[in-house]
C-alpha cells in the first residue's frame, strides 16, 4: 500500500464537502421544524429560545469534531508510512485504514442525525404535553381534530345592568266611571337587565303621582335573570275635580340609573249627580190572607226597594218604616256606595189573625234625607175566616 492511498482524492473531497452541506441543510429543516412547531403550539418566546439553543449548542459540539475529521491531511512521510508497511496483514480482505477512517465518519455523521432527530422529536412531545395541560387546567376539553358535538357551556359575561323598563297600568280608562267610585289602579313595572349577567338586586323608586312623592322597593335578579316585574297600586274614591289617579313609574338607582316612562288610565270619571232618593217601591208577603183562619199566628213581611239618583256619589239614606197605617214608627238607614243606584229593606210585622181584623195593617216607609220622600203603603188583601 502506498503513501499517496492515505490522502483524500479531489473526489472524496466533494463527497466530503456534500456530506457537510447535508448536515447544514438538515440544521435548516430543523430549524423550520422549530419555527412550524412555535407557531403552532403557541409556546412563550422564551422557552422557544432556551430550546433552540440547547438544539444548536448539541449541533455545534457535534460538527467541529466532523469537520475536523473531514479536513485534508497533509502526505505522510517516509517514517509514518513505514510502520504501516511493516504491519503484518492479518487478514488478506482487511479494509484499508482509509476506508476505515471514512466509515467512522459515515457512522459518526449518522449518529449525529440520529441524536438531533431524537432532540426535535423529544421537544414536540413537551410542547404537545405542555399544550394538553394548558388545556385542561383552564377547564376546557383537549383540542383534537374531531368535531366534538357537546354542547359548550357559557358563562356570565355581560356585567348587571338595568336596560329598560316597560309600564302598564289597569284600568286603562276610567271614562265612564262615575265620579267617586272607589277605584284601585295597578301600576306594573317590567325591568330588564343586560343578558348573561351575574344577578344582583335593582333599587328603585316608585311614584303615582307623577314624580311628586315616592316609595322605595328592590327585586332580586338571579345569576342570567333577564326580567323581573313589580306591582304598586293607588286606591280611592274618584274625585270629581279629576286630580286622582295620576300617572305613575319607577325610577332605578342601582345598580344605574335609569328612569321610566309615567303612564296613567285615560279619560275622566263621568259627572256626579246630587244624591237623593228618586222613588220607593213597597212589597208585602204575604200578598193575601184568603183562606186562613182567624187566630192563626203568621210573619208579614214589607221590603222597600230605594232608588237613589245615577252617577250620584254615594250616601246614606235614613227613613222611618211603619207596619200600622203611619200611626207608629220605627227608624233605620241604609248606604249607597258611589255609582250605586237602589238598595232594599225589609221590615215586618209577627202575631195571630185577629177575627176582628184590625191586623196585619199597612207599612211603608218615610224618607227624611238626603231628601224628604214618602212611599206608598201596603198590605196583605182579604180577610181571615
């Protein structure tokens, strides 16, 4: 063998050369890979930085040694290559140690692919773990390439806030309604607040009287309540000077302020009529005493139907009753409410049939006010036998 078989030909040399550029390319893919595997995984700059660098410090300790062992050699001399001639030859196959050397570099360089390879594969698998941790220590199921049909749910966002407010208002009219009918009048309010909120409480004032004077009241909204309603009323006897009822709303103070519309029932209560007693109207049960017998105990009752002026705003009606032909009397009343018209009273008379047929006599009433008005008297017809 001789000395010129232990140098590099021009063509080893390229091939050399080829396997370095291979090595840089490689670096280049890797560092893609890198930049593939940052944008995907959403890792921090600088965990990505400390990772590039411990991938290029294991590449920089690995390619001076290739470097070195691919680098030319100069000739031997006389008294290197004579050692080697005066080797014996073990084998007669044996490679040469040219070949040798060339086959451990080949080895070497393919340890090394293998060694970075393992590096990139090992960092995905961290990345990949890191995001898978991620995920479900904020709640949220692994991210994967299948549609997932669970529906996902959702949280309160929006913060408690009143929007708006509807009123209405029963009756809506009071025309007419005569003047001095008692009258309840039901305002209701409907709050609404903002969509997905956490719940809280609303604070407001409420006013039938046109903002003149008010009350305070709250409700309670739950976690992604979005409305609530609250009543309030006004109560009283329509007056004829049509100052009640009045329009009414709330006005909200937490947790904003915001203040309603004022709605009210329309129209008037009708004109009011003097009140008085019109006419009586008198009845008596029995209607007859035909065919009973003298002697014989019964109950005579007289009812007296009052009638009293329309639209009139109601009273009392005070009278004396008599069971004897006006000879004697007894006293009583009765209450008209505002808008009423008649009312009844019954009175009687109780004892046995006289055969000289002095009894039952004729009753009726006399009305003494609001006005002074005499009923007709009645009684039952026949006599007993």
């Amino acid at each position: 063998m001789s000395n010129q078989d232990d140098f590099f030909t021009p063509e080893e040399v390229d091939s050399q050369i080829d396997q370095v550029s291979q090595l840089r390319a490689g670096e280049l893919v890797d560092a893609q890979a890198m930049a593939y595997l940052r944008s995907f995984y959403g890792q921090s700059a600088r965990q990505e930085q400390e990772a590039l660098d411990r991938i290029w410090n294991r590449v920089a300790e690995a390619a001076p040694s290739f470097a070195t062992r691919r680098t030319f050699r100069p000739p031997y001399t006389s008294e290197e290559a004579t050692p080697m001639q005066n080797q014996p030859t073990l084998l007669s196959n044996s490679t040469p140690p040219r070949q040798g050397r060339t086959l451990w570099q080949r080895l070497g360089l393919l340890a090394a692919v293998v060694v970075l390879a393992a590096l990139v594969g090992s960092l995905a698998l961290v990345f990949y773990a890191s995001r898978q941790n991620s995920s479900l220590a904020s709640g949220g199921p692994p991210q994967t390439n299948s549609t997932s049909t669970t529906a996902v749910p959702t949280y309160p966002s929006a913060p408690f806030k009143v929007t708006s407010i509807d009123i209405s208002v029963t009756p809506e009219s009071i025309a007419g309604i005569p003047c001095g009918t008692f009258t309840t009048v039901t305002y209701k309010a409907t709050i609404h607040v903002a969509p997905n909120g956490p719940g809280g409480t609303v604070q407001f004032g409420y006013t039938v009287n046109n903002g003149r004077s008010q009350k305070t009241a709250s409700v309670h909204f739950a976690s992604g309540q979005t409305s609530q309603t609250y009543s309030f009323t006004w109560s009283g006897a329509l007056p004829a000077d049509h100052t009640y009822p009045q329009p009414g709303g709330i006005s909200v103070t937490s947790p904003n302020q915001l203040t309603s519309a004022l709605v009210g029932p329309s129209g008037r209560c009708g004109t009011s009529a003097a009140f008085a007693v019109t006419r009586v109207d008198m009845a008596v049960s029995p209607t007859s005493l035909q065919g009973m017998s003298c002697g014989t105990t019964i109950t005579v009752t007289y009812t007296a139907t009052i009638h009293v002026a329309a639209n009139s705003p109601g009273g009392t009606v005070q009278f004396g009753y008599t069971v004897n032909n006006g000879r004697s009397q007894s006293t009583a009343s009765v209450h008209f409410a505002p808008g009423q018209t008649s009312q009844t009273y019954s009175f009687t008379w109780h004892g046995a049939l006289p055969a000289d047929h002095t009894y039952p006599e004729q009753g009726g009433i006399s009305v003494t006010s609001p006005n002074q008005l005499i009923s007709p008297l009645v009684g039952p017809s026949g006599r007993c036998q």
